[in-house]
C-alpha cells in the first residue's frame, strides 16, 4: 500500500525532489464544525486538501479536492495562511516523490452534500472545533488548525 510520510526538520529525512502547490480547507457548517477525513495513506487525521491542477485555480482545487475526499460541497471564504517550510518534506512511497511544502491554507462553508468516505479517506466527520486538536494527526496538519482556530486578523505566511 503506497504511504505518506511527513518529515519534521529530521536530519534522516530524504532530500526533497519537487514542490507542488497544493491546497488544504477549513471548512466548518453552521453548527462551527470543522470538516475532517481519516487519511487511507497514513491513518492520520486531516483537513481535506491535495495538489493544485494545471488549468485550475486555488479556489477550484479546493472545492474539488473537498468534494473528492469528503462529499462536501463548499464555498470558499477565506485565507488561513501560506505554508512553505523547506524543513517539512512529504515522502510518497509509491513513487518516491519527496515534496518540500508548499500548501495554501483556505476557509470554507458548506453548502451540501453528506460526509462520505473516498478512496483518500476512510473516515470523514463533523469535529467540534474544540475537539479538532485531539486528534492524531501530522504536526503541519495541528499547526494550520491551530492557526485557524485562533481566529487571526492576518493570514499566516510562512
């Protein structure tokens, strides 16, 4: 079963090969619920979220990888922050692509659709946002939460 593998300023880490721009989505329902998946690829839980693709914008990729991964439906309405950490390094086994992060953090309500597991998620639920942090989860994945959850008056770049 092909992984994923986050890497933390770890000196053992393999050396990154590629930067993909991808996105991630807070989305939250009426209720102030965060959107989250169990990812099939390391069991951790997660924001939905994936690579950016050629002919689409930020705004496009994050409502269709929402909608792929979740069944959510969404509207985009925010910036959380920009994440570009060259000490964070995502190792992909099933093809050996190391990526440097580069993930664009955005905020999002649902406008419909059910919570249903895909391919990429065994698992998506509705997460108090109180809750959200008690998770397992990658620690790149607990920071853009947290920043999220600190209701910022400016985006994070970083």
């Amino acid at each position: 079963m092909a992984r994923r593998i986050d890497y933390y300023d770890d000196p053992n880490a393999p050396k990154a090969n590629s930067l993909v721009p991808s996105v991630n989505v807070v989305v939250t329902n009426d209720a102030g619920e965060i959107l989250m998946i169990r990812r099939t690829d390391n069991d951790n839980w997660a924001l939905p979220g994936g690579a950016i693709d050629l002919g689409e914008s930020l705004s496009q990729a994050a409502v269709r990888e929402t909608k792929e991964e979740t069944g959510i439906d969404c509207e985009v309405t925010g910036l959380v922050g920009i994440y570009t950490d060259p000490r964070h390094v995502i190792r992909y086994t099933s093809n050996e692509e190391v990526r440097q992060e580069f993930s664009i953090v955005l905020k999002a309500r649902r406008i419909g659709g059910e919570p249903t597991p895909s391919s990429e998620s065994h698992e998506v639920r509705w997460i108090a946002a109180s809750e959200a942090l008690n998770r397992q989860m990658d620690r790149s994945m607990r920071l853009r939460i947290g920043h999220y959850l600190e209701n910022r008056d400016q985006p994070v770049i970083g």
